[in-house]
C-alpha cells in the first residue's frame, strides 16, 4: 500500500510531462500553434494563431483572384481549425466549405480595375438581391467567376536571431483541381 501511496504523488507531475511532451510532438509534427493545445511554450514564440497568415483564392483561366472567407460560423471555425494547426485534414475541409458555394466577384472590368475585388458567396449574393433588388445596380456588377484551381496557404511567422527579422515560412499549402466547370 505504502507503494502505490508513493506513486499517487508523482502522478500530477507524471501528467503534465505527458501533456507537456505531446504537445512539443504536436507543435512540431503537426504544426499547431504553441500558443494552443496546452500553451507550452508559447510566451518564446511569436508563433501564435493571430500571426499567422492565411491565404485563399481562385485561379481562373485569366486571373488569381484571392477570396475574403464570409464570417459565418461554418467557415470561421473552419479557417480557425486550419490556420490554428494546418493539416491535410482540415484544410480540406474548409476547402470543401468553400468549394460547395457558388462565387461571385465585383466585375473588375466594369469598374475599370486591374484586380478583382470584393468577392461572394451564392448566400451573401441572394442577400444583395432582397437588400437591393435582383435588377439592382450592385448586382448588375457581380459577375460569377470560373475557377479552375483553389489554393489555401498558411504561413507562420519567426524570429531570426542572427538577422533581428522576422520572416514567413510556408507550413500547409494545398491545391485543388475543380473538375466540373460552371456556366457562365
């Protein structure tokens, strides 16, 4: 009895070096933010989720035209998910979120611009059209957009100490096919 009385008080510290290992093998192997999954670590890094950066956008036959994600539930904790610890996993699930809605951009050319901006989802469009009216100005202006490709990319950033700079380093880039096209 004397024994297992001896064990039980290593125990709380038995459990934080297993949390504090798996997190160290999570940080690094999956890329999770030292600033999540237990916080080991994470006042020696500027590696935390609201420094990291996320990219979207779509490829067309002509353009790159990068995407602003709505600020739904679904896709908010979806791009948090993903920029938060960026694996296959979840990236591919927010690019299933984004690829299951129709997008539409503010017809660059229509408003004499070199870049595509301004971008929608079917679900803000048919907002626009009972806020503006189907025959509306502002919907004459939205132009749905082809993609042939979508990339999603998470950056982190680090600190050189040799250098005094921080710099971006790619951890998750994915890149997706769309097979089927829409019609214009």
């Amino acid at each position: 009895m004397k024994r297992h009385a001896h064990f039980l008080k290593f125990t709380p510290v038995i459990l934080l070096l297993l949390i504090a290992c798996s997190q160290l093998i999570t940080v690094f192997k999956s890329n999770l933010s030292p600033w999540k999954g237990g916080g080991f670590g994470m006042f020696s890094s500027v590696d935390r989720p609201s420094s990291r950066i996320f990219q979207s956008y779509f490829i067309t036959e002509s353009d790159t035209i990068s995407i602003d994600l709505p600020n739904s539930e679904k896709f908010t904790r979806l791009k948090t998910i993903s920029y938060t610890m960026p694996s296959n996993k979840s990236v591919d699930k927010l690019a299933e979120q984004i690829l299951s809605h129709t997008w539409y951009c503010v017809d660059k050319e229509a408003i004499n611009e070199t870049e595509w901006r301004f971008c929608f989802y079917d679900k803000d469009v048919e907002q626009i059209k009972s806020e503006f009216g189907k025959n509306s100005e502002q919907v004459k202006l939205l132009k749905r957009i082809n993609p042939k490709k979508l990339v999603i990319s998470v950056w982190n950033t680090n600190y050189d100490n040799n250098t005094n700079k921080i710099h971006k380093n790619l951890l998750k880039r994915r890149d997706y096919n769309i097979r089927t096209q829409m019609n214009e």
